[in-house]
C-alpha cells in the first residue's frame, strides 16, 4: 500500500498560510490604535498539614505562593496623555481547572479577582469602575499592601493569617498620578463583601470604603491604608473599620518588613473554616437577645525579611494577633465563653529561580492560637508548603 505524501507546493502554501495568520493576530494584538497583553500565573504544588490534636493529611495545591491565574488587559490611546484600560484576572484550579478566589471562600465566577474599566490620565490618574481587591489587600492589581508582607500570599504564612484581605463588587476608585514617590488610592463600592444583591435596593447593601496613601522609593515602600463598612439597614452587625500600616526597607542585600494592622468589629480572624469563620460571619448579623453586632476588636504586628544569596531568596515572617470579643452571643458560641483572642504565626521559606519567570518554593509556617482561638484549627496547625511557579 502506497503511502501519501503531500507535494512540495502544497506544504508551501500551508506554511505561506500560517505564517499570514500568525502575522495577522500580531497586528491586531500590537496595533497602534490599541494593545491586548495576555499574562498570567501558575503555581501547583504539595500543602502537608498537621492540626493540633488531629491527623496530618496531605494535598495537591494551586495557588499556594499566589493565586494561578490568567490576566488580560487592554490598552487604548485617545490621546497622548489619556488612554483607555480593561483589566480582567481569572482565578483558577490547575488541579481541575475550575475557577477559584485566592483562597476558595467565595462563589466561583467568571474574572472573579477582578474585571475593571477604566480611563487613565496622566495629569489626573485612574478613574475606574468594576469588581477588585480593596487597596488593604495584598493580591490584586495594586498589590499595596504586599510591601508590608515578605510570604506574598502564601495563605497561613502571609497577612491572612492574622488580617485577611477585601474583594469588592460594584466599586468606583480613583488612582492619583505618582508625585514625589507618592500615590493616592480612593474606592467606595455598594454591597461591599456581600456574595448577593438580593433587592438591589440602595439602604439595603453594604457600602465599602477604602482610602490609602503608597510609597514607592528608591530603599524604602510603605502604605497607610484606612478602609471601613458601613452594614446596610435591617443588618444587625456594627460598622467594621481598618486601620493598616506598614512597609519595608532595602537594608543592603536584606529587604525588612513590619506592618500593623487594628481591625474594629473584625469577623475574618484567620483563613476562613467552619469551626470558627462561618460561625462568627453568621452569628454577628443575625437578630438574638445576646447579640449586639459587635465583633472582634483586634491588634496585629508583623515583622519579616527577604535575603537574596544566589540564585535563591529567604523569607520569614512572625505575626502577633491580639484581640478582645466584644460580642456576647459570639463569646458564649463561637469562643466557648473566652472574651480574649490571641493568635502567633511564624513562617520561613525558600524560592530556588530556575529562571526570570519560573522557580521552585519551599514554606513551612507554624500557627498557635490562645484563648478563644485555642479551638480553631485553622488557627493551631503546621503547615509545609512546596511546589514550582511560572509567570508568563
């Protein structure tokens, strides 16, 4: 049986083909009236952990130094100062390949992290609308608050160990020019961490506010972030508020962090789990004789460091949380009657670069909770954490 070969000319034309295709979304990608940037994040790797007084289990993870993700981003010029921008980020599960938040604790959806329209000016800044991290968080866009943070986003191991983070819908912000090395971030969203918008009405929803001041320096980054909630009406739960500071210092090869962070009426103590999360978020807003729609007022320190030697770079970070419960109803349910919240997070890493864009990590993060967090597991566990990520 004879085998069939295609013809010299035939493979000519179908080259001649790809290559015109292949011209042609170039074009369209880089053309001078806009540009499309396709980018992203893959993290996947192996979490060990051991709870206090439970059982070690292990996991296949992604997304444990950051988020895997997938961002597209579109820029148009109107003018020589003025252009136009799209910002759309997709969390996701390398694992299975569903979509996912940073740490699984809210509704899948389609550009969960962020999906943003805006209009930038030079002299004016960024005018936005759409669904992004607040400016007192450390993943997102912005990334402000990770200049306080050495661990990135590993979750025990970063600042959602002690202050988690803020994911709004409906919001409008505002983005000052950089002057002098400073910058100005202001947002207000309707509904604010609400999953649902069950009547649309206005007085109903909860209304987020974030305003922030960064630096960026040549040594020196830092953020004073103050960001609060004002609860719709019918809503039992008080007003949170967030004070946040903090930053890091280029000392020689050694990069130092410190921050601190008062939450008033704080509800989100530790990386979300149903033994204390889902009961202290419920519990606050519903109508009972106990329940004054207070929540935890907390003081949280963090100090760390990153040092480069080779082709490896070091992290650590120690956190120190303190707070006292203000709610009756969650002191006798949630808390088992403590009034006091203490919590210590210590983390130590590694990255090995394999190159610009892709590199191995190794994290082990150690977190013990006292008083009414003595029962929570998310609280009183060892973590190891290792695994390989790429940007591309």
């Amino acid at each position: 049986m004879k085998k069939s070969q295609k013809s010299p000319l035939k493979l000519s034309i179908a080259l001649a083909s790809a290559v015109f295709l292949a011209s042609s979304f170039q074009a369209q990608a880089e053309a001078p009236g806009g540009t499309v940037i396709l980018e992203g994040y893959i993290d996947g790797g192996i979490m060990v952990e051991r709870t206090k007084g439970g059982d070690t289990k292990a996991f296949v993870k992604s997304g444990q130094q950051d988020a895997s993700r997938i961002n597209l981003i579109g820029i148009e010029p109107l003018s020589a100062e003025t252009r136009v921008m799209f910002f759309l980020e997709q969390d996701f599960d390398i694992n299975n390949g569903e979509t996912k938040d940073i740490v699984g604790d809210r509704r899948s959806s389609s550009f969960n992290a962020q999906s943003t329209l805006s209009v930038i000016n030079d002299r004016y800044g960024e005018f936005g609308l759409g669904h992004l991290y607040a400016f007192n968080s450390t993943p997102g866009a912005t990334g402000w608050t990770k200049k306080m943070d050495p661990m990135f986003t590993f979750i025990e191991a970063s600042l959602f160990g002690t202050s988690g983070y803020t994911n709004v819908s409906n919001a409008g912000y505002w983005i000052s020019p950089r002057f002098y090395g400073w910058q100005t971030g202001l947002l207000f969203a309707i509904n604010g961490e609400a999953a649902e918008e069950s009547t649309g009405a206005f007085s109903k929803n909860n209304r987020f506010w974030n305003a922030a001041l960064n630096y960026e320096g040549e040594k020196a980054q830092a953020i004073l972030s103050l960001a609060g909630t004002m609860m719709g009406s019918g809503d039992k739960a008080k007003d949170p508020f967030q004070l946040r500071v903090g930053g890091n210092y280029q000392l020689g090869p050694v990069k130092l962090y410190g921050g601190y962070t008062y939450h008033k009426n704080n509800t989100r103590l530790s990386v979300p789990s149903p033994e204390y999360i889902g009961a202290a978020m419920e519990l606050v807003h519903v109508p009972n004789p106990l329940n004054n729609g207070k929540g935890v007022d907390t003081n949280a320190f963090n100090v760390g460091f990153q040092i480069p030697y080779g082709t490896f770079t070091f992290l650590g970070q120690y956190q120190y949380m303190t707070g006292k419960v203000k709610n009756p109803l969650l002191s006798r349910v949630v808390f088992h009657g403590e009034k006091k919240v203490k919590k210590n997070v210590i983390a130590l890493g590694t990255l090995y670069h394999l190159s610009k864009r892709s590199h191995l990590y190794g994290v082990v993060a150690w977190s013990d909770g006292k008083k009414g967090l003595k029962v929570d597991k998310t609280s009183n566990r060892s973590i190891l954490m290792c695994g390989v990520a790429h940007h591309f």
